[in-house]
C-alpha cells in the first residue's frame, strides 16, 4: 500500500516539476467500519475505502491548495489537481513571510502502528465485543446505544524539492457504549481505544457499565449545591483539560497571537504544580504516536511542561516561518501528548469509591459542552454528564445531577491540583467525520482537583 502510494505521488511530483511548479503532494488513504447502535439494535453498519489527495503549491509568499478525493490509479485525474493548484497560486493572498517548501533528506516509513487483524476486523468480530461488553446489562428500561469505528489509515507526502518521502500507516479503534434509561432519562457509558486486536478489553468494559449500572438504580438522585466541591476527574474529563492545555499552553502561534496563558518570558519557570510532567513524541504508547513529523525530521519524546516548569513552545513549520523561530518536528497529523501520572494508588472508579475519604467528593469522567470563555486566561468551561456520583464523606454514594465548572487551566494543572493516580490510560480523540486520522492522548486514570466552584446545578436529569 504505501509504495503505491509512494510511486503515484512520484509520477505526480514528475508532472509538477514539467511545469516548473513547487509543491508539497500528499496521499491519504483510509479503510474504515463504522457501526452505530441506537435502542439496543444496529442502526447503521457502513464500511468504506476513500483515497484523497492534496496538492499545496508554493510560489513568493504565496500557498494554494487543491484537493481531490480519487482512485489510486485515477493520474490523469489527480494531475487536474496539481493544475488546480498550479491556476490558484497567482490568485492566493500574499503572505507576511515566505513559507518553506518540505525537503524530506531521506525516506521515512512507519508500519509498527498497523495490526491488520484490527483493522480489518469485520461485522462479526465487531457485534461478538458488543455482546460480550453489554451481556446482561439490558432489560425493559434500559436500551443500549453507541459506536464501534474501526479501520486503517495510511499517509504519504514528499515535495517536488527531493524524491524522498515520510509514510505511516496505522490501525485503531475507538469504541463507545451507552445504556440509557427510558423512565429516568440518564445515560451511563464506557469508552475504549485500541490501537491493536490484543486492546480490545470488552470484560472491562461491563465491569465499568455493571458498575455505574447498580449506582444509578439503587442510589438517590441528588442536585449538588452551588460552591467549591472537591473533584475527582476521569480519564476522559482529564483528556479534555489536557487537549486545552496542549494549545492554549503550549502553542507558539498561539503565544505569539495572544491566545495563550504563557508568554516567552515564561519559558524557565515553574508556571503549573510540581506534579505536572507532559511530554510528547513517539514514545507515547496506544496514542498512535509518529517517529518523524512531514518534513522528515526525526521526532525525540520531550518533556514540554517538566515538574510544572515550561521547556518552551511548539512550533510547526508555518508558525516558525511567520515568527522566525525553528520548528520543532510537529508538522504532524496528530500529536501524542502524555499528562505523566502521579503515586496515588487509586486507579479505577471502584476503587475510588471503596477508598476512605475525609469530604465528599465529586466523581466527574467526562466534560461536555466544553469551549474557552478567555484563551489568555486558560478559562475552560464545561458540564458534568454520563456517569457521574456523589461520594459522601460517610461512604455513601449519591447520583447528580448535572453541574457547570468553569476553571482556569493554572489551577486546574496548579495551586487546585491534589494528586494524580500512578496508572495512566489512553483516551481517544479522533472525530468520526471528516478524514480518518487516528488520535489519542495518555493521561492518568483520575486526576484529583479542590476548591472546583460549582456555578450551575441542575434540578434533574
């Protein structure tokens, strides 16, 4: 798959320089299933193989790009494209600085992320690991919902400066259960991802939603009052924080354009919680991490925020031509950010609710209608839902109703930060539409945060 790849973006990088035009061409291609579950039965089942290609041409402080969704073996077509990009140079908006044009100095191949035993997992596999992980867990009120996306995707690109090229391939799974009660109107989920057939884990994945399930229908619905409550996030709500983090913090286009909570003078010092380490690069298990970015730099794992202290900013090719800094290897379909964890020996809910515990606290998995209300102060709105519990200083366990944080990310990875568990997970990110591209971030199971303000309380479900 990728030499064919390689060889038809050659004969296209052949037909670009016949026009004396400079150009970047890269070819992705994806072989994806998607099964969608709605009131315990199979909504959809769709599977598809889509090649697209795109063609960024570079002139003097000029970029145009054309893109072509094709065969493999469609040339003729695919040259259109590279003359599409070619007719739309002279009209693109003139740049502030002049772009660099990728010379890749060697070949770069990647195929460890591929088990074609996931990716070409079929229908059967896919409803053998629903059953498993819902066996049991359905009856009259409550009705199972969800997706099972599988599949592989693969990536090359060169330019017509060198004939060397930087290609991956990859497979991955992304998995979400939901049982939702009719009479109550609550939902509870469990996710997964995987990244191999061997990650596949559908007995975790009951546990988990056996679990909550036995909350929900023997506890007491609960409206928390408005004030500070002490929060224990999950891997998912941590993930949330971490995917702000990783741009609002660490960014440099974004520094540069004000929207970042750091500014240059903060590289050095320690600007989160002594227990904030996070890294990125290809040494970041289950996040479908990279070894070269697309310019065919080798990538080294780094850790960005070290015991809280910031190493300095990310910077891909565009950002360091406009600023005048030097890239750091990120030109990157995806990164693979890792929030270390912590020594808490807390790793799972179970054992979470099982431990003592001198107030209550407020168990949080996940983060929805999430946005930024102020990037230069970090400030993260979002709301409580899916699973969430009360547990009471007593040892009692409540259900909530849905609340409404809105925290700084200083204090949420600083002065409010309690403790990290010591066993991290790996929470995925990818988006369903749009082109596949596999990604994920590793954070520790729970995260444990004072002081959280609660500003809205629902009065029910």
């Amino acid at each position: 798959m990728l030499q064919q790849m390689k060889e038809t973006l050659l004969a296209l990088r052949e037909y670009a320089l016949e026009r004396n035009l400079q150009a970047q061409l890269s070819l992705h291609r994806e072989d994806s299933h998607l099964t969608r579950l709605a009131n315990g039965s199979v909504s959809l089942n769709t599977m598809e193989s889509v090649t697209s290609l795109s063609v960024t041409a570079y002139g003097d402080r000029r970029t145009a790009t054309a893109t072509l969704v094709c065969g493999l073996k469609d040339l003729d077509m695919m040259r259109q494209a590279v003359d599409r990009a070619a007719a739309m140079l002279p009209h693109a908006s003139r740049l502030s600085f002049q772009p660099t044009l990728p010379s890749i100095p060697a070949d770069s191949t990647c195929e460890t992320g591929y088990d074609a035993a996931l990716a070409q997992l079929g229908s059967a596999g896919i409803l053998d690991y629903i059953s498993d992980a819902a066996a049991g867990l359905e009856d009259e009120d409550l009705t199972l919902g969800g997706s099972f996306s599988v599949g592989g995707t693969a990536w090359c690109t060169l330019s017509t400066a060198t004939p060397h090229s930087v290609s991956w391939r990859l497979s991955d799974a992304q998995i979400t259960l939901v049982l939702a009660s009719a009479k109550n109107k609550w939902e509870i989920n469990a996710e997964q991802s995987a990244q191999s057939l061997d990650d596949l884990d559908p007995k975790a994945m009951r546990r988990h939603l056996a679990f909550l399930k036995e909350q929900y229908l023997t506890r007491e619905a609960v409206r928390l009052p408005l004030g500070p409550v002490r929060v224990v996030f999950g891997a998912a709500a941590t993930a949330e924080y971490l995917s702000y983090l990783s741009y609002l913090g660490l960014d440099g286009s974004a520094m540069k354009q004000g929207n970042s909570i750091h500014r240059e003078e903060d590289i050095g010092q320690r600007t989160l919680s002594h227990k904030i380490t996070v890294t990125e690069g290809p040494d970041c298990p289950g996040a479908f991490a990279l070894p070269t970015d697309d310019f065919g730099r080798s990538r080294g794992t780094a850790a960005w925020y070290d015991k809280g202290v910031l190493r300095g900013f990310i910077w891909d090719q565009g950002a360091a031509d406009e600023y005048a800094q030097t890239p750091t290897g990120h030109n990157l379909a995806h990164h693979s950010f890792a929030l270390q964890p912590g020594d808490m020996a807390v790793n799972d809910l179970q054992a979470l609710a099982a431990a003592p515990r001198d107030t209550d606290i407020l168990y949080v998995p996940y983060l929805h209608y999430t946005g930024v209300v102020s990037p230069s102060e970090g400030l993260i709105t979002g709301t409580s839902r899916f699973g969430a519990l009360l547990l009471k200083k007593d040892g009692a366990i409540q259900v909530p109703y849905n609340v409404r944080f809105t925290e700084k990310l200083e204090d949420i990875f600083g002065g409010k930060l309690l403790w990290l568990s010591s066993e991290s997970t790996v929470y995925n990110t990818s988006s369903t539409y749009g082109s596949r591209n596999p990604s994920a971030l590793r954070v520790p199971r729970l995260m444990c945060c004072d002081q959280i303000n609660v500003e809205i309380s629902n009065k029910s479900y």
